[in-house]
C-alpha cells in the first residue's frame, strides 16, 4: 500500500489530487504527532499491528485512538488543501 493510497481511502471529499509521495510525508511529519505520523506510515509499510504495538509501546485501546486521531486531522479542510495538488487553477 502507498500513502496516496492510505490517505485516498481514508479522506472524505478530495478535490484534487494529492501531491506526491515525498511531499505528503513532508507534509504529515509536520502536522502530525511523531506517533501519529508512525502508525500511519508503518500501516503503509503493512506491518502487523501487535509489531506497531510493541514498537510504539502502545496497548491496542491507545493506538486506535492514536490512529483515529490522525485520520481526523488529515480530513481537517487546512491539512486536506495542503495534502492536495495545486494544478488546477482556480479564476
């Protein structure tokens, strides 16, 4: 799994397309926490949750919250727009 896919499925209402891989994770190391920011990218990674778990140093009611956390903010109007590719000009 790719992050544009991981946040593709996982934002409601995309305008426009996302900018690429290496932005978007620019982008999250900024905006997210450093956990959030992990689960997210060990999901892209596909790693096993119990891994993700240990790793983090997380019990699974922790890390659902982390992770539900962080797809609320990628959903935020502000992150989204940043998130988002600015080749369609709007005039």
């Amino acid at each position: 799994m790719t992050l544009t896919t991981l946040l593709q499925t996982n934002i409601k209402k995309l305008t426009s397309p996302l900018k690429n891989e290496d932005e978007l994770i620019e982008i999250l190391k900024r905006r997210l926490t450093k956990k959030e920011f992990k689960i997210l990218m060990m999901s892209v990674e596909n790693r096993p949750k119990e891994e993700q778990l240990k790793k983090l140093s997380l019990d699974e009611k922790r890390y659902d919250e982390v992770k539900t956390k962080a797809l609320k903010k990628v959903n935020f109007n502000e992150l989204k727009e940043e998130l988002m590719s600015s080749n369609n000009p709007t005039a």
